[in-house]
C-alpha cells in the first residue's frame, strides 16, 4: 500500500508541474499535421496531367515511409521529374486512352507514383528498376540517369511501366492458363544465372522467373521494341525456339483483344510514335544492304505528301511523252552497303514491263540526315533519264531523313523518306525483302 502511494504521488507531482497556468493548450502540435510545401509549377503539371484527370499521385520528394529502409537509396533530381512523367503520358497512359477511353486509366492504374533517384541494388547481383505493390503503388527507380533524348534509357523506363502496368491487368483477370504448358520446364527461380534464355524459348533472361513475369516480359517487350526491334530480337532463334515465342505473342495479342478490346499492334504503335517524338529510332538499323529490309516500295495510294504527289504525276506525264511509256512505281533497292538503286519499274509502247536502274551513293551526317549521288545508270535507264527528272532531281537536290509513318488508325505502321528540312514533304511505303 505504501509502494502504491509513492508511485500515485509521483505521478501527481509530474502532472501538477506540467500543467503550467500561462501555457497555450490550443496551439499546434508540431509534426502531427503532416509536411506541407508550396506549390511549384511542377507539382501543378503533376496535378493537371496525372491527379485531376486520372487520380493518380506522383510522389517525388523524398519520403522514407514509401522506401526499404535496409536499402541505400537517394531522392531524384527536380528537373528529372517533368520529363520522366511526360514520356509516362505520352508512351503509357495516352495509347491505353486512345485505344480505349479515359476511364480504362482511372479504373486500372496504380493510383500512386513513388519516384526514386537511384538503382535499388539487390541480393545476388540484380537490380530493381520498378515494382508494383498490389496494383496501388510503382515504384520507379533510377531516376537520375533519365534522359529523354536517349533511346535506349526512355526504352528501359517505359518497360518497367509496361511491365508493371501488365501485372495489374493479369491481377485483374488472368491470362489464358495455357500460357504456362508452352515452355513448363524453362522457369527457374535462379533466373539471373541462366543465359540460355533465347534457346529455352524466352523474350529475356527475367522471362523465366515465372510464367506471370514471362507475360509481362512479352508484353513489355514487344511495346517498347516495337515490330522491327521485336523482330530483329527473335529473328536469331532457333526454329524451336521461335515457334515458342510465337504462340507466346499469339496468346498476348489475344489476351488483349478478348478481354481489353484493345488492338495489341495498334497500341504498340502508339507507344512507338509517341517514344520517337522525343528518342527517334535509327531506322537504317532495319532497312539497308544486309539488314531485316532491303527493299522500300512507296504507297502510291495513301503514302505521298501533296508536293510529292506533284513530282509523281509529273513524272508519270514525262515518262508517257517518251513513246508513250507508262510509269507504274518505282522502288528503292539497296544492294550494296552505302549505295540505293532507284529502280522505275514502266512499260512501254509494245506492252513489254521493264526496270530501269539509277545508282546513288548516299552520304549520311552526324545528325543522320543524308543526300543522294548519281553514281550510275544501266541503258534503261539512259533512255528515259531525260523524262523522268522530277523524280530524280527531288531525290538528289534535296537532304531527307527516315520517319515512321502512321496509319490515321495506327494499325498499320510505314517506313519513308521526308525532307530534312520539310516534313509536310515525304512519300512513304512498304519495307521487304
């Protein structure tokens, strides 16, 4: 009983002490109101693009709460952020948008952006680029290295947002459940230690963590690289392997269409228009001598712009003053490494179809932009080089460049020439072989 007292009195002196007449009860408790800051441009860009349209949030200072604290990690750099999120936009959000409505973002994304400077290097010698946390939150990582000029680290970002992205669609409903019977054997929890990915019939080395990081490897994959990235990717594998792949693909295409209503090709598209807006893609990596395509026929129905349309008709009416040759198309054929043939392909008076070949050296800049030189010409085309020459003097008096075109649904995507310092003047047609 007395201990009890002791104890009691104790207390009474600490209350009565800390209860001082003259001390403001009312005011704030600091640190209980949580951090406020003011508003910067960019958070407002944030609020108009991502929070007010779609009701997401993009937490870019720096917040321990959100991180694993047993990791190192540093805050992004400020002037990353706008740009980093507009290729978010642009590349993610705007294609789902367009292939289906706004309300498929509002419905279906991680209503929470967490944005950190640094890689978060891990366990075993892997690194974390992004994770989802049960379709609430993604992380993104690396930050700091952003540049949005730079093909290759705009690819890396908006994989990792693709394949999160993926993840929160399979959480919602399932992919097929015979996706996993197509290579069963191939998945393997040391993912990282096995590099024989491509013989196994897998798009990536990670692919083979797990049937639900293979769907999200090939969805990822096949947006960010595109149909000529996707292709030269898998054209190497063996007839074994490639056929796994295929019937891979096969199920994501259907997966999308069947339970999105979204046209997977159309929206890859999208994603590669809007990746090259800022990061264009070097398309002589695909077209050229000994490359996937060496062949470009012009579409003369939908691929020519007004001006070219012009020198089109111009030549078809020299050509036909020529002995009443007729000018069907022409193509550009490249044979041999820093060199196109222009070949016209017409008929002539006795109904015979002939080839004529012009031989032109290309030289190429610093910036990619290139011009075209007469190198030489077989007997066709010495014959008719005097009726054709608003086609030729526009391929050699003028610097062009390669674009991507688009058809106005984005189904159908294009490869064509456009002048370097003119873009509303270009045709532009179908790659082959």
């Amino acid at each position: 009983m007395k201990r009890f007292s002791l104890i009691f009195a104790a207390v009474a002196i600490l209350v009565f002490h800390g209860c001082k007449k003259d001390e403001n009860l009312d005011r704030e408790i600091v640190g209980l109101g949580g951090d406020t800051w003011p508003q910067t441009p960019l958070d407002e860009w944030l609020y108009a693009n991502f929070t007010q349209p779609y009701n997401i949030g993009v937490k870019y200072r720096w917040d321990g709460t959100e991180y694993d604290n047993s990791k190192t990690l540093v805050p992004p750099e400020v002037s990353r952020v706008q740009p980093l999120m507009e290729l978010v936009k642009t590349a993610w959000i705007d294609p789902y948008v367009d292939q289906v409505n706004p309300d498929f973002i509002k419905t279906y994304a991680p209503k929470n952006y967490v944005l950190v400077g640094s890689l978060q290097y891990n366990a075993g010698g892997t690194v974390t680029l992004g994770e989802a946390e049960g379709g609430i939150k993604v992380t993104l990582y690396n930050v700091n290295n952003f540049t949005n000029t730079d093909r290759a680290v705009s690819k890396r970002v908006l994989k990792t947002i693709h394949h999160e992205f993926t993840h929160i669609l399979n959480q919602t409903i399932m992919y097929q459940k015979e996706f996993p019977y197509i290579t069963p054997t191939g998945y393997t929890a040391d993912w990282n230690n096995s590099s024989a990915y491509a013989a196994n019939g897998f798009i990536s080395q990670y692919s083979q963590a797990s049937p639900v990081e293979d769907f999200a490897e090939m969805t990822s994959i096949m947006l960010t690289e595109g149909k000529l990235g996707y292709e030269t990717l898998i054209k190497s594998y063996s007839s074994t392997a490639l056929a796994s792949v295929r019937k891979k693909e096969e199920l994501v295409i259907t997966y999308f269409k069947q339970v999105w209503g979204i046209d997977f090709y159309a929206l890859q598209n999208r994603v590669q228009a809007a990746l090259n807006s800022t990061a264009p893609e070097d398309i002589t990596a695909y077209l050229g001598a000994g490359k996937m395509y060496t062949l470009l026929t012009p579409n003369t129905t939908i691929g020519m712009s007004a001006d070219f349309t012009q020198v089109y008709n111009a030549t078809k009416t020299g050509l036909f003053g020529y002995g009443s040759r007729v000018f069907n198309n022409f193509t550009l054929v490249y044979s041999n490494a820093g060199q196109v043939i222009l070949r016209i392909n017409y008929t002539n008076s006795s109904g015979s179809v002939l080839n004529a070949n012009f031989t032109y050296d290309i030289t190429t800049n610093a910036n990619g932009r290139f011009t075209l030189t007469l190198n030489s010409r077989d007997g066709n085309a010495n014959g008719i080089a005097p009726y054709v020459t608003a086609l030729t003097d526009y391929l050699t008096q003028n610097q062009f460049v390669y674009r991507y075109f688009y058809s106005n649904d984005y189904v159908n995507m294009y490869i064509g020439l456009a002048k370097a310092n003119d873009s509303s003047s270009y045709f532009y047609g179908t790659a082959g072989n």
